[in-house]
C-alpha cells in the first residue's frame, strides 16, 4: 500500500510573512491528516518562516522548490541541499518544467540533484512531462521515459524504489486544462514500467507517482479514483489554505476504485 502525497508547489509566490500566516490557517482548517502524506514547498526565502510556524511536531512535511548539486562552493545565487535539510525540509522538488523550460535545466542536472538531495537525507520528487508539442507529434512515451532514465541514472535499488516521481503533462500546468485521468493513466503505467525495467518489479510496485498539472479541489478525486496515481502536485490551487485544505479533505476521503 503506497501512503499518498498531496504536495502544494508554491512557486515564487508568498513572502516569510505570508508563509507564516498561511501554515498557521492550514493547522487550524486541517489538524490531522488521517494516513496521507501533505507538503509544500515555499520559495527559499520563506522556509525559515514555514518552520518555524510548523513547529516541533508538525502535521505537515516542508520541502524546496529546487537545488543545487554541490553541497557547497563557488556558486552565486545557488542553494544546496545541506542547506536546505537545516531549514527542516524533508522532500525538494526536481526538474519541474518551469526549470526545464525557462532556466535551461537539462536531464544530466536533474540527475546530479536527484544524487544531491539523497546524500542530504532529502527526499527528491522528479517531475517529468511532454510538451503538448511532444503530445500531438506522438512523443510522450519516449520524453518520459528519457527523463526518467536520464534523471535516475545511477540511483540505486532502495533510493530508487523510495523515490517519488511527478507526471506533469507542460500544457496542463497552469492552463486550468488538466490532463483527464483517461490520458494521465497510461503515462502512470509507462512510468511505473520503467521503472520496473531500471530496478526490478519491487521497486515499480512501491515508486509513488504524482499527477499534477490543474489539479483543483474539484477535480482531485477524478485522478485518485485510480490506483495508478498516489497523489498530486498543485500549483495554483494551493496557494489558499482553505482551498489547500479543501482539496486534501477530498484526497483523505478518495479511494481507488480502479485497478
Ligand atoms: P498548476 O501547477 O496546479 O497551477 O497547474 C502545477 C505545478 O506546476 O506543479
């Protein structure tokens, strides 16, 4: 039984300030989260907030949006995962297309972060996706499966089987047109595949998937009514506590209705 993970991506959006209030609202709307798993991941500027709001046993998992592959060094601007495991983040964020498309990040990167956030004890979530350009010209399966064998290269059994990965279809992100679970499913399957092929079938069974692209409170329970899909990575819809919550209330009650 793979535990879900709801994972709000803030972006770079929110201010220390903003951040505190908001993990203080989510508390109250959600003190419990009844055996899903429920993170955010704040701009680094607001993470020292974040934690500090949690608290000592908090109910919710704070992750970072990036990192960099050197634990430290000459490297203006860049932050590392030492860093970050001291501001109490549990998870990082991985080639999300954001970084792919605007910053240039490139599939050798993301490995090295993947490497990166393990030996930092982080837990590292890849996000891979096809263009919609990729779509219609009938290359989702092999952009996926390059990222993901590019991006794992090197991880080795038990980090791989503990790794999570994000399916996030680039025209669906932010567009408000969520991929629907009849096309997100097969792209789950293909993932978990490959994955099995790279290290054997203990790990496709217990790798968890995200789906995340226009997630909304409205359309989570279409995509965890299927087995395939462990959880969501949300943009725009988790920007408002209540709407965060909301959305995560519906997750607690989904249940897979499919195999
Ligand atoms: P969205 O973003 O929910 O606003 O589409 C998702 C993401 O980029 O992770």
């Amino acid at each position: 039984m793979r535990t879900r993970f709801i994972i709000g991506n803030w972006k770079m959006n929110k201010t220390a300030t903003e951040a505190g209030a908001f993990v203080r609202r989510l508390t109250e709307e959600l003190p419990s989260l009844d055996g899903i798993q429920v993170g955010f991941a704040p701009p680094f500027t607001a993470l020292h907030a974040a934690h500090e709001a949690l608290g000592p046993t908090p109910t919710f998992l704070l992750g970072a949006q990036d990192l960099y592959w050197e634990d430290k060094g000459a490297f203006t601007g860049e932050v590392s995962g030492t860093m970050l495991k001291e501001l109490g983040c549990h998870f990082v964020l991985v080639g999300h297309s954001e970084r792919r498309q605007f910053f240039g990040e490139q599939d050798s990167w993301t490995n090295k972060k993947v490497l990166a956030a393990w030996r930092n004890g982080l837990q590292p979530v890849l996000c891979v996706g096809e263009t919609l350009q990729d779509r219609d010209t009938d290359q989702t399966d092999l952009v996926i499966q390059r990222q993901l064998r590019a991006g794992l290269a090197g991880i080795e059994g038990p980090h791989l089987e503990s790794m999570i990965i994000a399916y996030e279809p680039v025209w669906a992100i932010g567009t408000g047109r969520a991929a629907s679970p009849a096309q997100a499913v097969p792209v789950h399957r293909l993932i978990r595949q490959t994955i099995n092929e790279l290290s054997g079938a203990e790990a496709g069974r217990r790798v968890r998937i995200l789906y995340g692209g226009s997630v909304t409170p409205h359309n989570i329970a279409d995509f965890l009514a299927s087995e395939e899909i462990d959880g969501a990575l949300v943009g725009g819809a988790c920007l408002d506590p209540v709407s965060f919550a909301t959305l995560t209330k519906v997750a607690i009650r989904s249940k897979p209705t499919t195999a």
